[in-house]
C-alpha cells in the first residue's frame, strides 16, 4: 500500500528535545510490564504510540547530535533555546 507523506518543518532545537523525549519515552515503555505501557503518555489508542514511534525514528535518522559525546548539553541548550522562544525567558 502506498502511503501519502507529509512533511513537517521543525527547528534543530524543537526536534532535538522532541527526540530526547520521545526517546526517554521510548526507553520508560520498554521498563513498564505488559498492561501499563500505555498509561506514561496517556494514550488513547495505539495508533497514535505507532505515529509517535514513526516520529523519534524520522528525527533519529536526521539528527547527528544523539551521537554526540556532548549530547546532554546540546538538549539542555535545545530545552533552554525552545523556552526562551515560547516563555520569553
């Protein structure tokens, strides 16, 4: 089947926090037992877990910062970067 793609645009800093937490996510789902697994992100039907899952494979295919040796710091500037545009401080 093939499927009709759409793109969305995204700044680095939006897409590197998007991926730490989809992968954090990602990581807390692969802890949880069976049954609870969809109760971290509150849920409502797999589907949407499944688009999500699409979404952190797309940004770990773009980006080169999850290999980075200082990767902690470039989600807290990313983190601090998206704040500051939404928040203002």
């Amino acid at each position: 089947m093939e499927l009709d793609m759409v793109k969305i645009e995204l700044s680095d800093a939006d897409a590197l926090v998007l991926f730490e937490f989809l992968a954090r996510h990602d990581d807390i789902d692969d802890k949880l037992p069976e049954g609870e697994r969809l109760t971290e992100l509150h849920i409502a039907d797999r589907s949407e877990l499944y688009s999500l899952w699409q979404v952190h494979g797309a940004l770990e295919c773009t980006l080169v910062e999850p290999f980075s040796s200082d990767y902690d710091e470039l989600v807290e500037d990313a983190r601090r970067s998206v704040r500051v545009r939404w928040d203002g401080c």
